[in-house]
C-alpha cells in the first residue's frame, strides 16, 4: 500500500456506500490514516485481483470495516461499513 498515490472513485462506486451504510467517500479516505488500523488480505473474496479489509476509525471515531483493491496505484474501496460488534471488539482487543 506504501505506493498508492490516491483513491479510485468512479461512477460504478461514487455512492454505494452511503446508499448502502450511509458511509462517505471521505470518511472512507480517512480510515486509511489514522491509526490504528488493521489490514488483512481476504484470500475468500480475491479472484481477478487481490483484496484486503480493514478495521479502522475516522476522524470523528467511527469505526468502520472496508473491503478494497489496489489498481494502478490507486486504492479502490469496495465496501464500506460500521464494524459489527464483534468487529469492534477485535479492534478493541488488538489495540
């Protein structure tokens, strides 16, 4: 991820997180860096190309789970969500 340059927001995914979880692009962005945050790779869902998740929070606090892939240097958000509970309590606990 050290050699991202940005974020990939396109048509097909510009609003699907906040029509879906009432999450912002922004709050998405943020995510990536703050800390802590913690990233695995999500060998179930990869196909075509690799994909990772994360645990992390905003600015503002709110804990958010968010699947992505790199293209081209550019990190593309998926999915994006409140953590579950038991989600915020491996944050929680690995924190």
């Amino acid at each position: 991820m050290e050699n991202c340059t940005g974020f990939q927001w396109d048509e097909g995914n510009i609003d699907k997180n906040w029509i879906k979880h009432k999450v912002l692009n922004i709050e998405c962005e943020q995510v990536f860096f703050n800390t802590p945050v913690f990233i695995l790779e999500d060998t179930k869902h990869s196909g075509d190309e690799n994909r990772w998740y994360l645990l992390g929070k905003t600015d503002f606090d709110r804990h958010l789970f968010i699947v992505y892939t790199i293209r081209d240097n550019l990190i593309r958000v998926i999915s994006a969500r409140d953590m579950s509970k038991k989600e915020k309590e491996i944050y929680n606990e690995q924190n």
